[in-house]
C-alpha cells in the first residue's frame, strides 16, 4: 500500500480521489485551507513551503504519488488573477519541486496534476500571461491582464491551466522526472459539479457562459467519474504513462479543435525535433 499526498483534499476531485485511496487501504496526507491533516494557504509562499515541508516530514521523506488539486476557478472578488495564479500554478508546481526527492525514492511514483480542457477551449489566453507564470511571476501575469478588469479572470484561469500543462510536458520528460521513474502527467476534466463549478454558476455572466458552453455527449460531470481517473493513473496500470495531458470532457475538446491536433511535426518545429532526436533521451 502506497502513501500519497493531496492538495485541495477538503472538497470535489481532490476529496473524493482521497476517500477512494483510503478505501483502497492506502495512506493519504491530504492539504487544503480546512478539513485536512495539513491545513495550508498553498496562495502564500509560506503556506507552499510549510505543506511542502509537513506532507514530507509525515510521509517519512518516500511518497509513492500525489494529486495537485487545488484550484479556484474564475470568478469575481478582491485580487481573484493574483490568487488563481498563485493557487492554480505555484500552488502546483512549488509543492511538486520540494516532493521531487521523495517521489524519486519510491521508484515509479505517479504524479496527476488537474489542469483542465480550458486549456483547448478558451480563446485569446494571452501568450505573455502564460509565459510569466511559467518564469513563477505572479505579479507581471496578474499586470499582463490589467485592462480586462473582472473578465481577465477567465483568461487568467485558462493560462494557469495552460502553464502547469506546459511545466507538467516539460519537465516529465527530464532525467529528473522520467529518469528518476516518476509518471508526471495532467488530467484535463471538462465541467465537473463540484463547489468550484457551483460557484462559477451562481455569477450571472460566468453562469450563462459555462450553461451554453458545447458538451458533445452534455451533461456535467460528478466528482466520482474524475476520482475514478486518478486513482488509475496512480496505479500500477498506469506504468506506460508519462508527459500526457488526458482530457476527459465527454468531447468539448475534440468539438472545438477536431483537426488540431494530433497533427505530427510541422516544419516550423522540425529543428527542435532533429535535434532532440540526434541528442537521444537524457540520462540521469
Ligand atoms: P473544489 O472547489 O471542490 O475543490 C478545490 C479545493 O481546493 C477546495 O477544497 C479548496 O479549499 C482548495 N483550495 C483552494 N484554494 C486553496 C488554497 N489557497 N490553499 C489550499 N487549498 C486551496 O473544486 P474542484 O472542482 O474539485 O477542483 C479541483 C481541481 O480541478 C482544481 O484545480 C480545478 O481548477 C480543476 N478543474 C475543475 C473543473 C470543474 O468543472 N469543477 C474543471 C476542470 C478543472
């Protein structure tokens, strides 16, 4: 039986994904403002720090995985840009990097970080609020939006979803991450009823958007369907996983970009994919 740290453990995906594990018989530390083992603000940097620090010293420095769940969606409220960009991307990546060593120790740890299909769905994510999260800059994503007022914080939210997408393909691949045989993959769940899409309801505009948004087979989805995914890719069967954004939205992705992607190697990327190619797989 496996340990397992999860952040956003109080509430929705991350909640139901613990009650799965524990029932499984598996140990789980989970994070969260409330109702956790570990009671963290993962949108202050010293909140990151100590539940990075607490999740290690309580899993004895070996975890055989962990959920990065914590996330808010968009909405309005007091500084809602700065604290998605803090919650939904260092809130990930910052706890991932100090689990790194732990991870590694356990062999073949699996990481799922819950990105979500706003990364292929919502249009004009500004480029330089993505690549300022990416560079850990909260303060130049959150100035990058500005002019948007209370309607950045859709764009803001899709470019959190995006770079932690990017970081997770990134850095999966790497000597560090997949030399050191730990899974590091992104699950991208479309609308999930959980208190973050209830929420996002409730407000009149943001309500009537996410209503009409396009659901091939319709319907939102229930917290168990997701956990049902974490928990597998978590799991042995899951071995042969690695660097993979897997959506599950019952087809709003493939209805927006049907002949986007997969599309193999245009010209323009061609250099880069010789180059990786002639180079071989890093070692450790
Ligand atoms: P949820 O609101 O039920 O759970 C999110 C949890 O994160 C809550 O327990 C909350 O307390 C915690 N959290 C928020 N801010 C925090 C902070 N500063 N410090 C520590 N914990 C904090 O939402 P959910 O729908 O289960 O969301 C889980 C993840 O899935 C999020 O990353 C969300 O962006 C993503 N997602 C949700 C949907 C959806 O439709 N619900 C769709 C795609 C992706």
């Amino acid at each position: 039986m496996g340990t397992y740290a999860i952040t956003g453990s109080a509430s929705g995906m991350g909640a139901q994904a613990a009650r799965q594990l524990t029932a499984c018989g598996h140990r789980v530390i989970g994070v969260d403002l409330r109702d956790a083992d570990i009671i963290a603000d993962l949108s202050e940097p010293a909140g990151r720090r100590s539940a990075a620090a607490e999740v290690l010293a309580a899993a004895g420095g070996v975890l055989d995985g962990a959920v990065l769940a914590a996330g808010l969606g968009p909405g309005s409220g007091t500084d809602r840009n700065r604290l998605i960009a803090q919650v939904n991307f260092l809130g990930v990546v910052e706890p991932l990097l100090a689990w790194r060593p732990a991870l590694a120790a356990a062999n073949r740890a699996k990481v799922v970080v819950i990105a979500s299909n706003s990364t292929t769905t919502v249009p004009m994510v500004p480029r330089r609020t993505i690549n300022a999260l990416l560079a850990h800059d909260p303060d130049k994503a959150v100035r990058s939006l500005r002019l948007l007022g209370r309607h950045g914080s859709a764009l803001m939210y899709a470019a959190s979803k995006i770079a932690v997408s990017r970081w997770v393909r990134r850095h999966a691949v790497t000597p560090l991450w997949a030399g050191a045989g730990i899974r590091l993959n992104a699950l991208a769940p479309g609308a999930i009823l959980t208190p973050l899409l209830e929420a996002q309801l409730a407000e009149p505009m943001e309500g009537r958007a996410v209503r009409r948004f396009p659901i091939p087979v319709g319907g939102f989805g229930v917290a168990d369907q997701l956990a049902d995914w974490i928990t597998f890719m978590l799991s042995d069967s899951a071995d042969f996983l690695c660097g993979s954004v897997i959506f599950v939205d019952v087809g709003t992705d493939a209805f927006f970009r049907t002949d986007d992607w997969p599309n193999g190697v245009p010209a323009r990327a061609l250099p880069r994919y010789l180059w990786r190619f002639a180079r071989g797989t890093p070692k450790a």
